[in-house]
C-alpha cells in the first residue's frame, strides 16, 4: 500500500542518516583522538623547553653570582696593589731625599737616562717583597680580567640562548592553543551530530 511503501522509505532514509551520522563519528573520533595525541606532544614540548629555560636561568645566576666574585677580588686586589706602590714610592722618596750625593737622586735628575736604567734602580732600591707583591697582583689581576672576559662572553651566548628558548616556547604556546581551541570547536561538532544521532 501507498502508507507503507511511504513508511518503508521513510525507515530507509532514517537508516541511512543513521548510518552516514555513525560513519561520520566514528571518524571524528579517531581524528579527535589523533588531535589529542598531538596537543599531548605540543604539551611535552612545551614542558621541555620550560625546563630548559629554568636550567639556563640557573646557570646564567651562577655564571653571574661567579663574574661577581671575580669583580669584587679584583677590586680588593686591585686596592691592595696601589698600597704596595704607595708604600714602595715612599721608599723612592725617602733615598731621594737623602741628599745630593744619593745615586738615585742623581739618576732621577738626569733626564738622559732611559726608563729601564732608572728601572733597574727603582729595583735595587725598592724593598723585594713588595715589587714580588706587586708583580703577584698584576698576574692575578691579569688572570681575573681573563676569566671575567670568559665569562662575560659564556654570560652572551647564554643570553642568546635564552632569547630563543623563550621565542620557541612563545611559538610553542600559541600553536598549542590553537590546537586546543580547533579541538574544542570540533568536539563541538561530535557533540551535535551525536544529539542529531539521538534524536533520529
């Protein structure tokens, strides 16, 4: 009869949107599931690289906390080291003022002489120990200002470094939220079809 051949249709056409609704799930399904699987690494590569910028930090703190030793020795060196040449200048003085026959007097009033004639002299007149000390300053000032320079350039390429971890991460964080919010919006979607499914 015409009612049942309607209703044979009817339940044909209900079948097939049921299946076709089905089919359409159960792929939305595997895709969302892939999707979840690539925010999940998104996720890891961001924690990833936050542990790498907290490790940097670290380092650049204790490379920063080193270069500031180093500055404050210097500077307590470098004090010291004037001392000592305060000190040895007095001596200097004191036989100058000796009287005109002193040799150094004679040799500092000749302006002829070259510098290491007059050097030689300020040696042998200058007490030992303290040009040893002097000449030990110099060396271990030379060495500080060698490690501070070291460490000024480890200090840049950390900088460098950092700035792009935080870039990647930036990176990272943007294409991770809009992973998120696609997949949010398509959840969306098997939501609805899933309501349509139910309502067939």
């Amino acid at each position: 009869t015409l009612d049942s051949d309607q209703a044979e249709t009817e339940l044909q056409a209900v079948g097939s949107a049921i299946a076709e609704i089905q089919s359409w799930l159960n792929d939305a399904n595997k895709t969302a599931s892939s999707e979840e699987a690539t925010l999940a690494k998104a996720t890891q590569e961001l924690s990833i690289v936050a542990r790498s910028i907290e490790s940097l930090e670290r380092n650049m703190q204790q490379q920063n906390n080193e270069l500031s030793a180093l500055r404050a020795q210097a500077a307590v060196l470098q004090d010291q080291k004037e001392t000592q040449a305060r000190s040895a200048a007095s001596v200097i003085r004191a036989v100058y003022k000796r009287g005109t026959a002193s040799p150094l007097k004679t040799l500092l009033s000749q302006g002829g002489l070259n510098r290491d004639a007059r050097m030689r002299y300020y040696a042998r007149t200058v007490s030992t120990q303290q040009l040893a000390k002097i000449d030990e300053f110099e060396l271990t000032l030379a060495a500080i200002t060698e490690n501070e320079t070291a460490l000024a350039a480890g200090l840049a390429q950390l900088e460098q470094q950092q700035q792009e971890l935080t870039t990647q991460q930036s990176a990272l964080l943007a294409a991770r939220d809009d992973q998120a919010a696609a997949l949010e919006k398509f959840r969306g979607r098997i939501k609805s079809r899933a309501d349509e499914l139910e309502q067939l």
